[in-house]
C-alpha cells in the first residue's frame, strides 16, 4: 500500500481532532490493519468523519485521542459497503471500474481525464488504485500556486516534529487544491 494511504489517515485523522497529533505504534499498526485489509482510504475517511461528527452531536463531548476510538466505525462502514453488492444488479467498482472511471473522468480537466479513462484497460483495482493516485498527485502538483502555497503556510504546524509537519502540510496541500478546483479524490472507492 502506497505511503499516501498512510498520510491521508494520519492528516485527516490530526485536521479532525483539530490539533497537532503524532499516532501511535497502535494506531500505525491498526492502519497497517486496515491497508490489509483492502480497505479503501474514503472507507476510513468517511469512518473517521462519522466518529468525530457524532461525538461532536452527542454533548458528551469525549476526547478522541487514539485511531482507534474509529476502529468499529471503519470496519462496520466497510462491512455494509461490502454488503451492498451481495445480491445486487450493481456491479462494484472490483469487478467492473469502467464507469468509476468514467464518472471521474467527467470531472477532471485534460490530459489526467484521458489518463483516467485510458485505466479502463487495466484489469488489476492494485495498479488502477496505484496509477490514479499517481494521476492525482500529478495533477495536484500542476495546479499548485503561490497562493495555495500561502494557505498553507498559514497553518500553524509549528508544534509539530518535521516530518510530521511535512506530511501534514502536504496532505493540506493536497486538501486545498482539491477544495479549491472541486476535484474529486481519485479512487474506484466513493
């Protein structure tokens, strides 16, 4: 699994807890879990989402200081996924990506949308998950400017030990440009 997997996690992980945060071995270890596991990273990023919007709407107000407090949400969100294709006339994005890709295509600008489409001919979701986030990080890269660089220089990481500073200013790179151009993330996964 590609180190972006990783990234997004950790960043989006710290961005919702809404303050610098290193994980632990535990937290990496369950990651690794998931990675696996074949977990899609919007899986986990929808699950992260669900935790922290539910403690935010319940008054408790707990504390999420760990991954893990998101274990039981990925692994149930993941699980219902799933079990969306049992039975069903949908074909999942597994077995048939063509119109994933299509789809994604729509909303990307050229060359990456003809890239994106040209994918259809691969046969392995590994290689297309592997080849989009290329094309992603590609196309964030050529879209990058002065004033998204100044966005997100702006956002104190100070606190942070440098290379987790460095991750965590990249995936907010990654997240601006993505806001800003109304990109999709390029995954078979929604």
């Amino acid at each position: 699994m590609p180190d972006e997997y990783f990234l997004e996690i950790e960043a989006h992980f710290a961005a919702r807890r809404g303050t610098p945060f290193i994980l632990s071995a535990k937290d990496w270890a369950l990651m690794r879990k998931w990675a696996d596991d074949g977990i899609p990273l919007p899986v986990v990023v929808e699950a992260i989402d669900s935790v922290f919007e539910k403690n935010e709407t319940s008054g408790r107000r707990k504390i999420i200081s760990s991954l893990s407090y998101c274990r039981h949400a990925v692994k149930e969100l993941w699980d219902a996924r799933r079990e969306l294709y049992v039975g069903s006339s949908d074909v999942p994005p597994e077995v048939a990506p063509e119109s994933r890709l299509t789809e994604l295509a729509e909303k990307l600008p050229e060359p990456f949308a003809s890239r994106v489409r040209d994918l259809s001919r691969e046969r392995s979701v590994p290689r297309i998950e592997q080849a989009l986030m290329d094309i992603e990080r590609t196309m964030i890269d050529s879209l990058v400017d002065d004033s998204i660089r100044a966005e997100v220089a702006a956002i104190d990481t100070s606190k942070l030990d440098p290379k987790i500073r460095a991750r965590t200013e990249e995936a907010n790179l990654r997240r601006i440009v993505r806001e800003r151009f109304g990109l999709p993330r390029l995954t078979l996964f929604t």
